[in-house]
C-alpha cells in the first residue's frame, strides 16, 4: 500500500507586511546552539489567522564556534569534542542571532517581538552546573545582541505587551502557567527534569503542532513527537483535558546514528564531521533501489543489529549518552524510551566500519539509502516499544522532526513501517514531517507566554475538539 507523506513547509512572508504596523505579525527569533548546527530562524505568526510563516533562516557548524582563549573556561563539549566557554557560546549566540536580523532587514530592539534560546549540547553534559552555564550562555548571548530582557521572559501584565497585540492576548483571562501548547512538563512532582534535553522535547512537540497545520494534520492530544537531531529527544502526550500529561520521553542517539556510518568512509572529518556535510538531498530513483535492494536491506540489518532500543532500565543515570533520571520518571510514571548504540555508544566503531564498507564495495547513494532505511526502523521500533507500554491511543498522532527523521526518502518508509505496526489505516492523516520543528516551537512558547492563543484555530485540546480556553480559565480560577 502506497502513502504519501504529508510534511510541512511554511511559506515566507514578505519584508512590506512585516513593517505595516497596521498587519498583526508577531515576531519571534529562535535561537538554537545544537551538537551539530546553530540555527536562527525568525518567524512571524498572522494573530489574525494563527499561522506562522518564515522570516528568514541561517544554519551554521557548531564546530566553527571560535575556541577558548586562555584566561576562559571550558564548561563543556559538544559530542563530537568541540569546547565550549561561556564566551565563546555567547559571542555565536549574538552574531548568529544580528546576522539574521540583518538580512531580514529588521532592527532587533523594535521589530522582534520576543526571543527564545535553546540548545541539545546538554544532552551531553555531564553536571547540572554545565547546564546551567550553557543556559546562562545562551542569555549573554541575545543581551549583547540588544534585545531587551523583557523580550525573554513571560510579561508581568497586559500592559507589557505591545500595544498593537494586547487585542489578541487572553493575559487577563489566562496567565501562563508552564503549560506549552496545553501540555504540561513531567518535572512537577518531583522538581527534577528526568531527560537533559526535556526543553528540546518540549519546543519540538509545540512546534510540530503548529506545522502540522499547513498539510491539515491535527496534532493535538494524544500524540507521539520525535525529534532526530543529533541526539534524540521528543515526547509521548496522553489525552487528558484541558491539559494533558507528558507520559513518555524519548532520549538517546539519533543524527549520531548517520554521521558515524559517514564517518567511517572518509569522506568526512573522523571526529567533527557530519552526514550533513555530503548529504545532497538526492535519494536513489525507483528502478535503482529495486536493483540493490537486497543490498539495502542486508547491511540495514546489520547496523540494526547494534542498534539498541527499549524502556530505558531503572538505574541508568545515562542512556545513548544524554543524562537521565529513571527514578524520577518512576516516580511520575513516565516512561523513558531510548535509543543507544552497545551501551553509551560502545558500539559506535560497527557502525563506522559497515559505513566503511557499504562505501568501499558500492556507493554514496547507496550508502544514504541504507542510513534511510535504518532510521526509519528506528522510528518503528520507537514507536513499538511505546505501543507495547499501552502509551500509544488510537487516535493518537504521530510527529516527526529533525534532519535524521525527515531528508531523503525517510518519511516514505517511515509511513510504511508505521502502517505495518498497525497504527492505522489513514495512517496520512496520523502522520506528520515537519521541517524546524525546534524553531516553530519557539514562536508557540513566545505565544503561550504572552496568552497569545486563537480560540478559532487552537494548537491546544484534544484531536478533533474545540479550544479549550473556558476550561483553563475555570480551573485558573480554583
């Protein structure tokens, strides 16, 4: 059975629109220091219709961040080695975040509205304090830029918003109370985050919910998000109203799984380079990989074979190399899903040399259709070990983002092994691929920070029900 997979692209806006001071754009910057890349992409949501559409967009090497001076500290490193100060980390911040500004032709202090930081570096850190520094990193960072503290944190009153969206916001209605896109964190009971990149999966779910607009997928609750970056972070959402709870995490390798299979052809650096370096976008045609689909799919067993995915056992204090707390998520009944490579990436080395060898007795192309086919299993496994643990509903959703979840012809096969889990048999219209997910999630925080909800096109509720504004304002109300 043949599926097309629906992924969303948003469309840009033009500079004119932007600077009518009579058109209702909301402009938000996010800015992202990854293992891999850093990202800025500006976004502006229409508050008339709720959808959010490109400004511009810059994605640059993590690993081209300049390297400490001697008087500075190195607080930590990416997982490819790249070190890290907070200076160094700040300096990236403020260039990247000027530089995109400059090209969309805005002035940081007047025309963007609201500022959101993050990063995935943590999931390779090692101490709450080198978290900390990297978050107060990313803050110097968008100060020396210019932007106004005030742009970075939830406004006080509705007074603090400016005056051309105060219309818009339900901020004497609703405060904002933590929970992003009507799903509330898994650190309330406890005070501690049970995954390092828990933001990551927060952003990446918001924003999958509002790219899943633009091919009418409803990625409301329940739902399943899944974000392939370097590392592997997203979440499992239940249905519950009006807010819904986070019941399962997803954390481990993810991106790492290609750029070590690349790393060992050569073609790249053995220890900063990346699949994205060769990656050209370009998959084999039909006729191809029915020739060497066999091929395909002997070595995709066996990187498979290493790869490593379960319930994340109680005890583990790290899984696929990201930080976790198993006895945390025990203690809320969430579930850990993971994904590792031996045990912390023992068996990273396979993977380089069947990548060595694919690359030696066939080619490139070859060699990506194999890296396709791997993770999409990935993505099926994940899934199934979440169907297993009864968090899987049957109207449940399922989003997909991140460079090694959505290029090439992943998302085609992930249809495929999605539909023969049984998910189900509309599995398009459960199904979404979404580009930056990271960086839509961002607008929709800066949105839910200023209460800057529309009741006629809502990211929050359940699948197929109405906005759940009276709900929230009735139990803020308790």
């Amino acid at each position: 059975m043949s599926h097309k997979p629906r992924i969303a692209e948003s469309p840009s806006v033009r500079l004119l629109d932007l600077k009518d001071k009579s058109k209702s754009y909301f402009i938000v910057a996010s800015v992202e220091v990854g293992n891999t890349t850093t990202k800025c992409i500006l976004t502006a949501t229409n508050l008339e219709d709720g959808k959010t559409r490109l400004v511009k967009k810059s994605v640059s090497m993590t690993r081209d961040v300049r390297p400490p001076k001697p008087e500075e500290e190195v607080f930590g490193k990416t997982l490819n080695g790249v070190e890290l100060t907070r200076e160094s980390v700040s300096e990236l911040v403020r260039d990247t975040l000027l530089g995109v500004v400059k090209e969309a032709n805005l002035d940081i202090k007047t025309d963007v509205h609201f500022v959101v930081r993050s990063t995935g570096v943590v999931a390779g850190f090692d101490s709450p304090d080198e978290v900390g520094e990297f978050i107060k990193a990313l803050a110097d960072g968008c100060l020396l830029a210019g932007v106004p503290p005030n742009r970075m944190t939830p406004p006080m009153s509705i007074s603090n918003i400016p005056d051309r969206f105060q219309k818009y916001s339900k901020l004497e209605k609703v405060i904002f109370d933590g929970a992003v896109a009507s799903v509330t964190p898994p650190v309330g009971a406890t005070g501690v985050e049970i995954v390092a990149n828990e933001m990551e999966g927060e952003l990446a779910t918001a924003g999958i919910k509002e790219g899943a607009k633009w091919v009418d997928v409803d990625f409301r609750n329940p739902c399943l998000s899944m974000d392939f970056g370097t590392t592997l972070d997203g979440r499992i959402i239940s249905p519950d109203l009006p807010y819904a709870k986070t019941i399962g995490n997803f954390c481990g390798y993810a991106g790492a799984i290609p750029d070590t299979i690349i790393k060992g052809t050569g073609m790249v650096d053995s220890k900063k380079g990346t699949a994205l370096d060769i990656f050209d976008g370009k998959s084999l045609d039909g006729i191809a990989l029915k020739l060497k689909s066999k091929i395909i799919h002997e070595y995709a067993e066996k990187i498979l074979s290493y790869i490593i995915i379960e319930k994340v056992p109680k005890g583990r204090t790290r899984y696929g190399s990201v930080p976790v707390n198993s006895e945390a998520a025990d203690a809320i009944n969430v579930v850990l899903i993971g994904c590792d490579v031996g045990e912390n990436g023992t068996d990273l080395d396979k993977l380089a040399a069947l990548g060595a060898e694919i690359y030696e007795k066939h080619n490139v192309k070859v060699l990506f259709a194999v890296i396709d086919e791997v993770m999409a299993r990935v993505v099926q496994r994940l899934v199934k070990v979440a169907q297993d643990e009864g968090l899987v509903y049957e109207d449940s959703a399922i989003g997909v983002t991140g460079r090694a979840g959505i290029t090439g012809n992943k998302p085609k096969l992930i249809l495929k092994y999605l539909h023969d889990l049984g998910i189900n048999n509309k599995i398009e219209e459960h199904v979404v691929f979404v580009d930056d997910g990271l960086a839509r999630g961002a607008a929709v925080m800066a949105r839910c920070m200023n209460s800057l909800g529309t009741t006629f096109n809502p990211l929050g509720g359940h699948r197929g029900g109405k906005c759940i504004l009276a709900q929230r304002i009735k139990l803020q109300n308790k």
